[in-house]
C-alpha cells in the first residue's frame, strides 16, 4: 500500500533494504536521498559496510552556499578521521548510538573520512545544496584512489585506528 501522506521515514525496513544494496554494492555503500539533487538542503541516509573507502577530501561550495557536512549515526559505528592540508590525522572520532557518541558538525574546507567499524552502519547526512558534481570535492592527493588494492590497505589501516 502506497503512502499518501506528506511525509518521508526513516525505519527499519529503509534501513534494511538500502543495506542489503550497500552489500553488493562495488563501493559497499548506498545513499538513499530524501532530496531532490537541485534542493537547497541534502539530506539522506549513507550506509556503509567495513571495507568500504571514501577518500579523504573537503568541500569548498561557491560562496553563496555553506559547505558544511553534517553526520548523525543511527546504527553501527562510523569513525571519522580529520586531515591537515598535508594529510596528517588531526582528530578522530567515533560515533555509534549504542556509546551515546551520535553526530558531528565538520566546516567547509575540512578535509576528513570516514569509516564504517561495524556491518550495516547507517549515517543521515545534511548538507546544503544543491549538489555540484563538478566541484563538490577536492581530494588529498597523497591518499589513493578508489578501487585500488593500496585503497584497500588504507582502510585496514584506518580501522586499526579505532581499534
């Protein structure tokens, strides 16, 4: 049955059915938006899987909107890790309901990671848009591009990290 009224959820049978795609995803991941990609305000649900690698990098928006990413977990456990301009850790932190560790705030122009410590972590993401494909990202050159076994190895090292 359809559902009429005006309204978006975020329950368990989302959760479970973006994860099962996270599973079998190349990038063990899934986004499922809540947005429309030319909205003012992004808001969706990333989940994630251990082994899956984000690149470190930052967001710098044009100056009429604020590059902000805002992180909440809702299930599992997520760390995130914070870089300098010359790709030294800064800060770390974990988040996971479960240690009333829940959400953070990272500013334009910061760039971070983040890592999945637990199978089926789920994270609502805020953001304002609208999205720039073209320029939402700007890598730290010295880490390695998805897909790539040296990729793969920066995770375990990352994870090894919150361990």
């Amino acid at each position: 049955m359809m559902n009429d009224l005006p309204i978006k959820l975020i329950n368990q049978q989302l959760i479970d059915t973006v994860a099962k795609q996270a599973q079998t995803s190349e990038r063990l991941q899934k986004n499922y938006n809540f947005h429309q990609l030319s909205e003012k305000v992004q808001r969706f649900i990333n989940i994630m899987q251990p082994g899956t690698y984000v690149r470190p990098h930052r967001h710098s928006r044009p100056e009429d909107i604020n590059g902000f990413e805002f992180f909440l977990a809702l299930q599992g456990k997520i760390g995130v890790l914070l870089f300098n301009d010359r790709g030294d850790l800064i800060h770390q932190e974990q988040l996971s309901p479960q240690q009333n560790n829940y959400g953070i705030e990272i500013a334009e122009g910061t760039f971070h990671t983040l890592v999945a410590l637990a199978p089926n972590t789920v994270i609502f993401e805020l953001k304002e848009g609208p999205y720039l494909d073209r320029n939402d990202k700007a890598f730290l050159s010295d880490f390695p591009e998805e897909g790539t076994v040296a990729a793969e190895e920066q995770v375990k090292a990352w994870e090894a990290q919150f361990a």
